[in-house]
C-alpha cells in the first residue's frame, strides 16, 4: 500500500524520485504527488491523480521543475479519503515548515485533530480528508519553540497509535526524517546521495547495500555541499542516543523489474515459473535418500520435529498456499497443522504457545496482519517460522528463520509465481520433515523428490500447451459468474483459480470442494456460468467427476482441468485443459497455472488493467 520515495543529493532529485515511483506503481496507483526542496525555506509541489504517468504529464504541463537536491514522492492507495488530488499526498503542516508523504494509517487521527483544535486549531487548516494531514499538521503542534524538527518527530510519534512509514521534509533547511512503525522503510547510501524507499526496489539500480529500517527507527538526512555526503544520523524511539543498523546486500537485476517484452508483468511472471520454482529447488532437493538441505531452518528445526501443531498464518493468495501445505504436511508427517486467515487468528485469542509452530507464508513480507498474526504467536511462546519471499523484509526479519521462495521481484498485483514458489517451499518442508521423522517410507520419499524435480519442466510444458485455455477463456469472456470446484489439493486450487479470476477480471467467482457443491453452490448452475472443474487423476478423481456429470446434467457449461492422457471425461465437456502426470501432492504446482493463464485471458479480453486491477495494491501494509 502507498509507496513512498526521498531522495537528498547532487542529482536532479524531481526526476530521480518520479522514477522511483514509477517502480513502486503496484504499491497504489490512485493518485500521485511530489515535493522538492529549492533552497531554504522554498519548495514547490505538484498532484496528480492516477499513476506516476500521470503526475509527469501533469508536472510538464505546470512547467513544474525537476531540479533540486532535495525531494519526497509518494504513489497512493486511498484509506481516509477518496482518490483525489486535494487527498494527494505531499500533505503541509498549516504553518508551511514541513511537506510530509506517509503510508500506513494513523488510527488516533480524530483524537490529535480535536487534542489541536481544543488548543486554537482552525478547522481552516485542514484541506483534505487524510490522516495523513492530520499528522503534518501534529508533528508542527508538537515542536517545542526553537525545537528541531527531530525533536518534534519524536515527540510527534509518541503519541501517534497506528502503522506508519513518513518521510518528512524541513522546509527551512531541507533535512528529511524518516521514521517507521509497521510499515516498511528502506534506506541506501550511494556516493553523496541518500535514497529512502518503501522497498528496495527504487534504490537497487543507485545502491546495492540496503538497510531495512526496524519499528521505530528515525532517520535524520542533513543534505551539505554538492561534493559532501549529506549527514545520516539513525534513532529509535525507544533508545536514547543513535543507533547502528547493518546494511545488507540485495542482489537486483534492473531487468527484473521490466516486462521483458511480455504484454503484462502478470504474464511475465506466469511465464517465469518454470525457473522461479527451480530457483526455489536449487541447493535444497538433494538426490537420493539424503535429506532436504533447509539451511534457514536450522534454529527452528527441533521445534518442527517436536511441534504439538503447526499453525499457519496467512492472507489471500498465500493462504491457499497455506491450504495446501496443511494437505503436505499432515499427509507426509502426521503433524496436525490449521490454517487460519490472519487477520482471524490474531483476534479470536487463539489457542497456541509453547510447542507450536506458527508459519508465516507471505510473498511481500510485509502483510499487516500476517506480521501481526506473527507478532502474537511470539509474544505466547510459540516458534516462528516465515516462507517469505522478499528478502529482509518484516516478517522474515520477525520470523528470524525460515525459507524464502526465491521468486524474484513480482510486481503484478495478481500474485502467481510467488504461489507456486511457496507450494514448493513448503513441499520441501514436508519431505525434509516426514525424512528427518521417519513417517515417509525411504522409496516413497525418493520417488517424490525425483517427481519434484521434474516439476520445473512440467510447468514449462503447461505453458507450452494454452491454446485450450485461451479457447476457454474466450468463450466465456462475458460470464457475470464462475464457480470453480477441486477436492483435496485441488480446492485450494480452485480457490486460487476464482480470487485470480475475480481480482483482475472483476467477475463474480467462488470456488468451493467439489462435494460442497449440491450443498448450496448448485443452484447457481445455468447455461451463463461457466463451472471450472480441476480433477487431476489422483483419488478424488471418480467424486469430481460425479459432481461434474451433475453441472452437465443442468446444462452448466464446464471448463476441466485433468491429467494428460485422461479420457474418460463424458461428452458435453467444453474445454478440456491437458497438464502432464505427477505426483497428486504435487499436481497444485502444475493445475494452478492454466488457471493464472485463463484470468488473465479473460480480463485481457474485457480490457481491465491486469497489471494494476481496480482497489488492489500490493503488499497490504494497512490491517
Ligand atoms: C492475490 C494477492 C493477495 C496476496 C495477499 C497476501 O493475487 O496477491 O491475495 O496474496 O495480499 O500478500 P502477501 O503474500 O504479500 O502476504
């Protein structure tokens, strides 16, 4: 949610921000805005709504200059208040000393307005509907006379409840603070330049080395002369004096961040999986009867063994890879594990401590209720564990151990390959388990990691072979309403399915086990709403196809999804989409990637915006 650059430096620092908002789009993408410092005691800024496009077009139409030293942008996905430009963040305090951008919500904001206006605070200083004007408007109420603005940040902040990430700038002298609490921050120090970002990947292609600021730190920039380095002071709230935090090295390649000649990043990343998931493989799926080589869950690894129950903790895309590990995990190791949303489970007081595992799954590493489910389970004695994908994010950072997906950068909003990577991490965790455990017997155990193995390939295969999946889809580009059904593994499948379908296509979907269906879901059968069946050829094969005779049977046009070679499907099947054989733990790996194919076919065809669907951001900051 909302991305947020600062740039203090000898270059152009309008244009260097603009870029960096640009790479930060699927962060939110509703309304834009920039403020760059002239010198002492001037700034200008510029809003637009819409996309960094937009706020470049609008900048060049207002003759509004690039140049500067100084500069603080902000890409937004709107909570108080509707898309605007008057909502459009650089907020000003009332007095003109500070511009301010910020991601996250400030939940007292009501309270600090009345706390000012009951001091002499005219209702005429506010001219948005933001919280985030409310604590621009704070910070300046909380400076002690002749303070510094440091000093009223962090008086400021002490009495702020909620999640921020801020980027302040000093009107008189240009200084910039940054400061965090639950939403991300990242800072790099390049030669006489000072870039601060939501995530590194506006600062990658300028620094390699990256420090992920922690809760509460407070990072002061003092820009100086054209050839000095400007001066970077890092605090905490909750220390005295500064404070020292390690850079890390983040190994981008600017090309990742392109579309690399694909018409979306979604169907760049589709398209990537069948190295995506040999990168989550490489150096981990050993040969033979040796066991899986989990380096990042050394610490956590006796815990594993010994756990009571494993608890996994998720959102969305990721909490169906959390469905499927359930199925991994109590399959191959017996362990008893639950699945909770969760923005569920860190409210309803759950039972769990000592002796359990609580596993995080998250691609951005950075979802406020996971790291909040997260938070808890630790504070009750229970080990963490993250399958995280972006590096030295919070919730691997939180975790302290765990297994990261390498899946690489994924900016479409509709995640897919970062799916498919955590199905695999977690496969890899059940096998090095049920081997350590001794609950998978030596010939099942090394038959499924050779099945493994081919995985990659297999995939490559899918995507090889979509010429039934575009037909599918162009069929029935105008359904209002989809069902999708799956037993076993296959229903978090089609869970996955319906959420791509709907998010980016904006058609209504749901997805239930296939033998729910006459509980309920049936009655939505008719000739317009299309039933999307996945039946690989495991156990569940004969009950689906059952269910599937009774969607034809009420004239319910069917899309399946089946193992290559399966020919026993009844006549009146529309559309018959083909995945090779494998293993039935392993098929999700292979029967979710025509699904990722078939929703962005469908909401090519109704002209949505794959890569930047209606209300959705990426990495969801914000509870
Ligand atoms: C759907 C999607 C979301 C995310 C969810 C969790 O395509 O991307 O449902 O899966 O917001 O995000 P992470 O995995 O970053 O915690």
């Amino acid at each position: 949610m909302c991305g947020i650059v600062g740039y203090v430096g000898h270059r152009e620092a309008g244009s260097i921000v603009i870029e960096g908002l640009s790479r930060l789009e699927y962060r939110g993408y509703d309304s834009a805005g920039l403020a760059v410092h002239r010198g002492p005691g001037v700034f200008e800024t510029v809003r637009s709504l819409g996309a960094t496009a937009e706020l470049t077009r609008q900048a060049k139409e207002e003759g509004f200059e690039l140049g500067g030293r100084v500069a603080i942008g902000h890409t937004r996905w709107a909570t108080h208040g509707a898309p605007s430009v008057r909502n459009a963040h650089p907020h000003i305090s009332y007095n003109g000393r500070i511009a301010l951008v910020h991601n996250g919500i400030i939940e007292n904001h009501a309270e600090l307005r009345r706390e000012m206006e009951a001091e002499g605070a005219s209702p005429s200083w506010w001219l948005s509907d933001t919280d985030t004007e409310t604590l621009a408007h704070w910070i300046e109420h909380c400076r002690p006379r002749g303070g510094s603005l440091l000093d009223a940040v962090r008086l400021a902040l002490g009495e702020v409840v909620g999640a921020y990430a801020v980027l302040i700038l000093d009107v008189p002298t240009g200084e910039l603070i940054a400061a965090r609490r639950s939403s991300p921050l990242a800072i790099g120090i390049g030669n006489f330049e000072v870039f601060i970002a939501s995530d590194a990947i506006p600062i990658v292609e300028h620094v390699q080395d990256i420090i992920y600021l922690d809760d509460g730190d407070i990072v002061q920039v003092e820009p100086r002369g054209a050839n000095e380095v400007p001066n970077v002071r890092l605090f905490n709230l909750a220390e005295e004096g500064q404070v020292e935090r390690q850079a890390v090295r983040v190994e981008l390649k600017v090309e990742e961040l392109g579309r690399g000649g694909h018409e979306t990043f979604m169907m760049k990343e589709v398209c990537e999986q069948p190295v995506t998931v040999r990168d989550c493989l490489r150096g981990r799926l050993t040969p033979g009867d040796s066991p899986i080589a989990l380096g990042g869950l050394e610490a956590a690894w006796p815990h594993l063994l010994r756990a009571r129950r494993i608890h996994i903790v998720a959102c969305g895309t990721s909490w169906h890879a959390g469905l499927i590990g359930k199925h991994l995990i109590e399959t191959l190791t017996r362990i008893p594990c639950e699945v909770d949303y969760a923005s569920e489970f860190r409210y309803r007081d759950p039972i769990v401590g000592p002796g359990d595992v609580v596993l995080a799954i998250s691609q951005s590493g950075e979802t406020a209720d996971t790291r909040a489910a997260l938070e808890l389970a630790l504070e009750r004695g229970a080990t963490p564990v993250g399958v995280v994908n972006v590096v030295g994010s919070s919730i691997s950072r939180l975790a302290g151990c765990g297994i990261y997906t390498r899946s690489g950068v994924e900016i479409g909003v509709a995640s897919t390959k970062a799916f498919t990577g955590q199905v695999t991490a977690l496969v890899l965790l059940a096998l090095g388990m049920a081997h350590s455990l001794g609950t998978l017997d030596r010939g099942a155990y090394e038959e499924l990691k050779a099945e493994l193995d081919t995985v990659p390939d297999k995939i490559a295969e899918v995507l090889e072979n979509l010429g039934p999946v575009l037909a599918a889809a162009d069929a029935h580009t105008s359904a209002r309403d989809w069902l999708f059904l799956g037993r076993g593994v296959s229903f978090p499948v089609a869970l996955e399915g319906a959420l791509k379908l709907k998010e980016i296509s904006y058609a209504h979907a749901e997805a239930y086990p296939a033998g729910e269906m006459k509980h309920g879901p049936i009655a939505l059968v008719e000739p317009t709403c299309p039933t999307v069946f996945v039946l690989p050829g495991d156990v569940h094969y004969e009950k689906s196809l059952s269910n599937l005779q009774e969607v034809l049977a009420r004239s319910g046009p069917v899309v399946a999804i089946v193992t290559r070679g399966n020919r026993e499907l009844p006549e009146g099947v529309g559309h018959v989409i083909e995945v090779p054989t494998t293993h039935e733990l392993l098929s999700p790996l292979l029967t979710v990637v025509p699904l990722q194919v078939l929703a962005h076919r469908v909401a090519s065809n109704r002209d949505c915006n794959v890569d930047r669907p209606r209300n959705l951001a990426k990495s969801v900051t914000v509870e």
